[in-house]
C-alpha cells in the first residue's frame, strides 16, 4: 500500500502543476496576440472621436422620392462616447432620441451599427442592424454593407449599405443609405458650428 501512495503523490503533484500553473507556449500565443483593425479604419475612428463631447445639426439631403422626408425635421447628432475600439454617436429627430450610430472595432474588422431603443431604454424588435467596414475606405471614409445578422433581421433582398464620410478637412460628416448600389437617404452634418 505504501508503494502506491508514494508512486501517486509525484503524479499528483505533476498534475496539479500542470492544471494550475502558467499557460502552455500556444495557450500565451492565444491571450497574447490581439487582431486590430486596419490602419485606415483605425485612423477613421480617430477622427470621430476627434468630435467628441460635441453635438452638429444636419439636414436631410437627399430622400429617394416615395421615402418619408425629414427634411422639415430637426437633425441632431452627438458625440458621446469615444474609445479606442469604439464611438457612440447618438442620432436624435426632433423629440425621437431613439437611435445611436456605433462603430466597433469587432474581430479584427471595423462594424456599425444601429442601436435603436425604446424611451424605457428596452432594446427596439429591429436594432443593432448594419455591417462591416468592406475594406475600402480610409481615414475620413467608411463603407458598411449589410451584415448576415442585418438581412436576417430585416428580411429583405434590398443590399442596404452604409457610408459614412467626412470631408477631409473636418467640415462635413454625411451619412448615406444605399439599395442596391444607388443612395435613397442622405444626411449632411456641419461640423464647423457646434450646438
């Protein structure tokens, strides 16, 4: 009996040592290692967080006839949180303050979002639509086709995408919806008088 327990103590001992220590080489690769997003979009969320803590008023631009207008509306966004992995940007139209714009440095990839809520702050049945950056863009410009959770939750073959651009010297941001290839909702914000 003596035999085995001095046989099994070692292995116990080994065991614990090896559950409970440090990581293995390729668990520490794993935790180490972090996937940025690209430089473009990386230099892109600088200059909106660049805005932070100010809010601009907007227009409606363009509104592809048959579609609502809100060009008789007030158009408002704010600037709200700004991170390195992400920029809240709170849309408000007159009184509705439902909407915030989110860009979120998600896996590696640069993604937007929609985040509509009730005035409880319950989540809307339709929120936290919108897509990854396609690549494309840079530092004042970003492209988001509609993402597979985005045409699940919207249930349409319409290939919404979204463009969000600034005017390179920091005077314009312009949000823009598009069907297809072809703009059916513009809105211009002027960055140049703060509220």
């Amino acid at each position: 009996m003596k035999r085995k327990v001095l046989w099994i103590l070692p292995v116990m001992a080994i065991l614990l040592a090896y559950c409970g220590g440090a990581p293995r080489e390729s668990e520490q690769a794993t935790t180490e290692t972090e996937v940025t997003i690209s430089e473009a979009e990386q230099a892109f969320l600088k200059n909106l967080a660049s805005l932070c803590g100010q809010s601009f008023r907007g227009r409606e631009v363009y509104m592809q006839e048959g579609r609502e207008s809100w060009a008789d509306k007030d158009l408002v966004m704010h600037v709200t949180v700004c991170e390195d992995t992400h920029v809240h940007i709170p849309f408000h139209i007159d009184d509705d303050t439902s909407r915030t714009w989110m860009f979120l440095a998600e896996d590696g990839r640069l993604r937007f979002r929609h985040d509509h809520r009730h005035p409880d702050g319950t989540p809307e049945e339709q929120t936290l639509y919108g897509g990854y950056a396609d690549g494309k863009g840079d530092a004042f410009g970003q492209y988001f086709p509609a993402d597979d959770y985005t045409r699940e939750l919207l249930t349409d073959t319409l290939n919404r995408q979204w463009n969000v651009i600034l005017d390179e010297d920091m005077t314009n941001f312009s949000y823009q919806l598009q069907y297809h290839g072809e703009v059916v909702f513009r809105a211009d914000f002027d960055l140049t008088s703060p509220l």
